[in-house]
C-alpha cells in the first residue's frame, strides 16, 4: 500500500522482493518497474538499482548509457555503490572513454565512505600510478582500510607490500599474517604467496609440506575457477 501511495523506500523494496522473489514470485520486470517509480523520486538506492538492471538487461532493455546516467544521479547523492560502479565504468572504458582519474574520483569517494571493494582499489591505484601520483605509504594505507573488513584480494596486496618494504617497513612475518587471511578465502595469488614463504623460511619456519599443501590448493582453486 504505502509502495502504491508513492511512498519511495517502499518502492524500492518492493522492487527488491520481486528481483529476489522473496514473499512473492520472482519478476524482474515488475523489479524494474518499481525500482524506477523509487528512483523518479530520487531515492537512491531505486537510482542505483534500476541503474545496475540496465547495466545487465534484466526486466528492461539493456541500456549502458542509461546505467551510468541513473549512478550518477546516485553518486551525487553519495551512494557508496553507485560511485564504486562509476570507478569501474571509468576505469573498464564501458560506456565511456577509459579514464583513470575519473575512475580513481569516484573510487575514493566510495572508499572515503568505508566501501571495502573500491578501498582495495583505491590501494592499487596508488600501488599502480593509474589516475593519482605513486604513493606507497598511503597505497597501504587504503589497502589496510580493506584488509580489515575482510576483502581477500587487499589482504594479499598489503601481504606483498609487506614483504617488499613498500610503504612499510619490510616484514615478512606481516607479510604471512595477510596472506593466511588471504589464503583462508581461497585467494590463489595469497596461496602461491605463502607457498614461497614457507619454502624459502620466510616469515615463518621452513616447512616443505606445507608449501606443497599451499601450492596444491592454488592449483584446486584454479582449477574450480
């Protein structure tokens, strides 16, 4: 009712509930339908989610341009994953010419908002030199932001950072201690990493076995992806 009445959050939800089809039966073409009333309202999570529908031709006509047209519209509101889709359009050249300072504003935006995906970006753009100046120090800095909510492939750059004393002081025992976390979530490069940590003895006691264990399961995870 309160959806019917152009109430703009229970818009969105209701949106949510058809492109899941929890309650109710899955319709990505009333998902679509909803989401846009939200999102004619401003609302921007309806902006951002009728934005990623276009982006993939779900109960709409595929649409880049109007993708990227309706996260904008959510970035200017703040919208942590609207700017993060905006970084990723900029950084791929999809729908738009590639453009890496483009890319890494909208990046740090998402990332300045605590978005723990686009933080690890913002750390590789740093690490990279890709849309900002070289900078180490802060590379670790936004890939530690990462790290610690738990994203994989942030935890295996500051593992590196760490081993080769970027931005850090160089400590391999850092350096394993990431790459563990890494490894406990099936992040290949974080496995192949702490393989040769431990058959080198580096940061932790020289153990052959389990640098054949850690090399065996990059090898399993490769091969299930």
């Amino acid at each position: 009712q309160a959806a019917e009445a152009g109430h703009g959050g229970a818009q969105n939800n209701l949106g949510v509930m058809y492109r899941q089809g929890k309650g109710i039966e899955k319709n990505d073409k009333e998902a679509a339908k909803w989401y846009e009333k939200a999102a004619n309202q401003g609302l921007p999570d309806g902006l951002s989610n009728i934005a990623y529908l276009y982006s993939i031709g779900e109960g709409v006509e595929k649409s880049i341009s109007k993708a990227l047209d309706y996260w904008l519209l959510a970035a200017e509101q703040e919208h942590g994953q609207a700017m993060t889709n905006l970084g990723v359009a900029y950084r791929n050249g999809v729908g738009v010419d590639q453009d890496f300072d483009a890319s890494f504003k909208w990046y740090e935006k998402a990332g300045v908002q605590g978005h723990a995906k686009s933080q690890n970006i913002v750390g590789w753009m740093y690490k990279s030199e890709k849309g900002v100046s070289q900078d180490y120090k802060t590379a670790v800095e936004w890939f530690k932001k990462s790290a610690e909510q738990g994203i994989a492939p942030a935890q295996f750059h500051l593992g590196v950072m760490y081993s080769k004393g970027r931005g850090v002081p160089q400590s391999y025992e850092e350096a394993v201690k990431w790459w563990k976390k890494g490894v406990e979530q099936g992040h290949a490069g974080a496995q192949n990493y702490l393989g040769d940590a431990y058959l080198l003895g580096k940061g932790v006691k020289q153990d052959d076995t389990e640098a054949l264990l850690a090399k065996l399961f990059q090898i399993f995870h490769l091969y299930l992806h």
